[in-house]
C-alpha cells in the first residue's frame, strides 16, 4: 500500500490506486499521512485552482498585472460519500449569470484538489455517477460543469485513492480498470507487531507533538527521497524487451485495453527513480506489476479479485524466473 501511494505521487499518470481491505488496518491513516511528505507547491495568490504562476491561463487572466506567489502545502481533500454532484464538480451561479452578465462559478472538490490528492473513503458505496465523474476528470485532468447553456472548465488533476472494504461490496470491473494500482491490506496476525503497534498508537495518543518529533528526521528523509525521485525520473529508461514482456504477461492475462502496460510501465520507472536508479531492473518490474494488474483481470462482477498469484505466475513464464511459491507468497526477490 505504501509502495502504491509513493509511486503516484512520484508520477501521478500512473492514476492513482485503490486500496482494499479489512477494518481498521489504517487505511486512512496511511493516506491521510501522505500529504506531509509532499513539499509545498508555488501557487499564484488567490487562484481557486490553485495554479502555478507560470500557468497559461493564469498569465492570460493577469495580463498586465503583477502575479504574486504563495508557498501552499499540496491540497488532500476528503470526499464524503453524502457529496452532491454540485458539491463535488461546483457550481453556476444562474442568477448573477442572467443579471449581471457573467459566469460567476463557486468551485467545488475538483477544484480544491488540483494538483494534489483526493481521497474517497469507502469509494465502493459512492454512487456510480459520482465516480464516473470523478474517473473521468482523473482521466483528463479537466473538469467540465455545464448549466443551463453555460460552460465552465477548470483544471482538475489530481492523484486519486480510493479505499474500501470488500464485505460491503466491489467497485465494477470497469470502475475498477481506472485506478491505476490495487492494493489489498489484511489484519497483522503477528501477535509482536500487533503489540508494537498497539504500543505505538497509545504513545501517540498521550503525546502527538513529542510522538512527531520523534519520527520528524526519517519523514524529512523520505520526504527528501520523494523529491530526488520526482527530478530523476525523466531519466529513467525502460529497456525495450522489458516493454514486450510485460506486453506479453498483459496479453496472456488477457487484460483487456492497454491501461495495464501503460500503469506497468509508468510505474517500474518511478520505483527505479524511488531507488536512486535511471535503468528499470527485472526486480523494478516484479515489484510492481501484481500491484498494476491484479485488479484488472476479473470479466465477472461477481469475482473475486485475484491475489496475484496468477498475475505473478505469468510473469515468471514471461521472464524466465523461478515460479511463485504455490500458497500464493511472492516470489523471491520480490520484497
């Protein structure tokens, strides 16, 4: 899960991810904690998309005045599931539009999560329309609102996480298919870690300041870590005969789309790039791609999703590397 969400934000084309899994495994913990690894992000002052300065449409807007900056820590904004389409996407202001003349538009979720994350918790209960919506200005990094004979479109890209619990229902396989990763969380059976974490929480909850103090100097080195990734990875190269394997694992899954090469691709760079590296290794690939294509081979609604262990099978056939061990474990290497 945490491999997932670092690689999006490295290279958020990747599409974002959605995280399955058992209650309270902390889920929104870890991605809520996301955002404070992020460095903050130069905005033009009271831009309600919060763009660059060096945005066109901002430049064209601000023609002939001076454009003042702000240093803003990158938006991660909550979608709750009672949301209106109006809520989520923004809205006309029909009434001052008729009387006035001109397109006075009140911006909504989309708008406050450019260039940043949105989460939606329990995305598997959100209603259809709504995730279309959100998949499709996800997709493009647009957002269109129209009301009314008037058009309103602003930039809408951001890293989309989604969470849920497979007990109360899956997403439709082709909802599915748009998330660029899946990963799936259990409960800790270890009874040593689960006291560890235990011990953790109860730490934190009686002194939170100290508690992030402590951890302050490796979440400046991670979040240093993520920065020299998202400068190194234009340098990333991906051999050509690693690009027909995963290909070949893709087409003998029978993946449908080209979604899952693209994201495997995308996302075997911006390990390399995590790991200090410009050249994708064959363990870059087997990392990641049970993470890229798990969720994408299910036809049946009423499927379960695979474990990985058919995906990870195909790739040692593709790859030439020792087999899956037969419980469904990783194979070695694979960390």
């Amino acid at each position: 899960m945490k491999l997932a969400l670092i690689l999006n934000v490295i290279d958020p084309k990747i599409g974002g991810v959605m995280i399955m899994g058992d209650r309270g495994t902390g889920k929104s913990t870890t991605i809520r904690a996301l955002a404070d690894l992020l460095p903050d992000i130069q905005v033009a002052a009271d831009d309600p998309f919060n763009r660059a300065p060096s945005d066109p449409d901002v430049q064209s807007e601000r023609q002939g005045q001076d454009i003042s900056v702000v240093a803003k820590k990158v938006p991660m904004v909550d979608l709750p599931l009672g949301a209106t389409e109006d809520r989520v996407c923004g809205t006309i202001d029909i009434e001052k539009a008729l009387s006035e003349g001109v397109k006075a538009f009140e911006p909504g979720l989309l708008a406050k999560a450019n260039r940043g994350l949105l989460y939606v918790d329990e995305v598997n209960l959100l209603d259809d329309h709504l995730v279309d919506v959100l998949l499709d200005s996800a997709a493009s990094g647009w957002n269109t609102v129209e009301r009314e004979g008037i058009s309103i479109r602003h930039p809408a890209q951001f890293v989309l996480i989604g969470s849920g619990n497979p007990e109360e229902g899956e997403l439709r396989p082709q909802l599915l298919d748009r998330f660029g990763m899946h990963a799936e969380i259990r409960t800790v059976r270890d009874p040593e870690q689960r006291v560890r974490i235990v011990e953790q929480r109860t730490e934190f909850d009686s002194d939170p300041e100290a508690f992030a103090a402590q951890c302050e100097a490796e979440q400046s080195a991670l979040q240093q870590q993520i920065i020299d990734a998202q400068n190194r990875l234009g340098e990333v190269a991906l051999d050509r005969e690693f690009q027909v394997k995963i290909s070949q694992v893709c087409s003998e899954l029978d993946v449908d789309g080209l979604r899952g090469d693209i994201v495997t691709n995308r996302a075997a760079k911006a390990l390399a790039a995590y790991e200090g590296r410009t050249e994708v290794s064959l363990e870059d690939v087997q990392r990641v791609i049970a993470l890229c294509l798990r969720h994408r081979l299910r036809k049946d609604p009423l499927e379960s999703i695979d474990s990985g262990f058919k995906v990870e099978k195909t790739f040692s056939k593709a790859f030439g590397v020792a087999e899956p061990a037969v419980n469904g474990r990783q194979p070695a290497g694979v960390r």
